[in-house]
C-alpha cells in the first residue's frame, strides 16, 4: 500500500481526447484467459491498437460471483457471455473513425466466433479513484518495486500519487511467454491527473487491457473487484 494524506481533490470532470468505444457482441464463449487471442484477432483489423499512445484493450470481463455462480480460475475454462457483455477499447481522437469499422466484423478468437455489433462512443470520466485489473510486473519485481516503478512512471509525467493499493494477482498468457500481473487502485487524484493517467495508461501491453484504467466511485467499489 502507498498512502499519503492531501487535500480533497477536485471532481466531475470529462474529457474527449480519448475516449471508450463500447460494442455489443455477440459470442457464447471465451476461455478465462483470453486476453492475448483477442488482442490478435483485433490487431488484424486495428493494427494501431499496439504501440499507439492512449490506445488499449479492456479484456472481456464478467462479474466474479453471482446467484450461487463463481467464475472459473483454470486459465482454459470457459467464462460463458450474456448479452450483456460488452467489448471496450480505448482510442484516440484519430483513431476513432477506424475503430468504428469494426461493427459488423467477427473475430476468430481462440477458436470461438465473436460477432462486433453496434458500438457507442463514451468520454473519459475524471473521478478520483481509478483501478486497473492488470498491471505487468517486470521480471524479478515484487510487489514494492511495482509500486515504486509506478510512482516514478508518474513522477515523469509530473503525477504524485497521494494514495495506491495494489490487488489480486493474475497470471497471464502472452503469446508463449507468461506474464505475472497485480491489480492496482489509484485514489485521490484530482481531475487531470485522472484523465492524464486514463489517457496514456500506465507500463506496457496496453494493447492486451494491461495498466488500462477505468474510474470508480470509490474504495469501496474497487474492493468489490477485487472480490
């Protein structure tokens, strides 16, 4: 935990520089992790996805538990998908109008057909928690130099961090390579900061929803996540 004790920061602010294209699909399943097969299938079509700055992926998610329902842990076990469950990538002004091409395409992702359909653009909110579920730990790092390597990531773009707590860790699958995450809440931040820290994310692979952050109302909120 990184806590520090500051003035109340401000709040409710939105910004379109980069925003949320939120798409309903259409697919029966996709195994837990899925996260590296769908970042392929989409860099097919979006191959600015990967490497573009404020440019990212949010893995398909679904709630942990529910109505006596506990999502798998097996990476290969098969969350099944409502149609409820939306597909969200972060975008660029530029890349706006590319991304909206995707309705109407069906990706092939590991082995699964999932159909794109109508999208909806949404701005980025600036409230004062933000939380990530993935977040990649370098070779070697444990949790404390995760978070230092964090807090200098932000020193560089003149953020100081009031107030983090790092979560549940993941495993994840890239390629043949594995990759070790943690999920991370920021809080306290005023409303530049939360845009700033939203629109450019934070370490690498954004392109697979690694150190892609979306606001919450509160702590309490992000503890449920983590749940």
């Amino acid at each position: 935990m990184y806590w520090q004790e500051d003035n109340a920061p401000e709040k409710n602010a939105a910004s379109d520089a980069v925003v949320d294209i939120v798409y309903k699909i259409r697919c029966r399943c996709l195994p837990v992790d899925h996260a590296h097969p769908l970042s392929e299938a989409l860099l097919e079509h979006l191959p600015w996805l990967k490497g573009t700055p404020g440019a990212g992926m949010h893995p398909i998610s679904i709630p942990e538990a529910g109505n006596g329902w506990m999502r798998p842990e097996g990476e290969d076990e098969l969350i099944h998908l409502s149609r409820r469950t939306r597909l969200t990538l972060r975008v660029p002004q530029a890349h706006i109008e590319s991304a909206n091409t995707l309705s109407g395409k069906t990706l092939q992702v590991a082995g699964y057909d999932l159909d794109v359909l109508d999208a909806e653009t949404r701005p980025l909110l600036a409230l004062e928690t933000l939380f990530s579920r993935y977040n990649v730990l370098e070779k070697g790092m444990d949790e404390e130099a995760f978070m230092h390597a964090v807090v200098e990531e932000l020193a560089e773009v003149g953020i100081r961090p009031r107030k983090m707590l790092p979560g549940k860790g993941r495993e994840m699958r890239n390629g043949e390579a594995r990759l070790q995450t943690l999920s991370l809440m920021i809080a306290d931040l005023t409303h530049e900061e939360s845009l700033q820290i939203q629109q450019r994310g934070i370490g690498h692979y954004q392109h697979l929803g690694c150190g892609v952050f979306i606001p919450q109302k509160g702590i309490a909120e992000v503890h449920e996540i983590q749940e």
